[in-house]
C-alpha cells in the first residue's frame, strides 16, 4: 500500500493602486507577508 503526502500550495496576491500621480503595488502569500512599494508612473 503506498502512502500519499499532501502539500500545500501557496497563494500569491498582487494588489495594485494605479493614480495619476503614483504606482502602488503590494505582493505577499498567504505564507508571508510582503511589504509595499510605490512608484512614479
């Protein structure tokens, strides 16, 4: 009989906030937690 192991697969979130006057993006995994960062556009 063979023995079946079940990992987990991680999820990965972007979130973006687009404006006229900068870029905010922010990515993290429901394992870590990530930090944000802005941008000129």
């Amino acid at each position: 009989m063979s023995k079946q192991v079940t990992t987990a697969t991680p999820k990965l979130f972007i979130g973006m906030d687009i404006h006229k006057k900068s870029w905010k993006f922010h990515i993290t995994t429901d394992i870590v937690i990530g930090t944000g960062h802005s941008f000129p556009p």
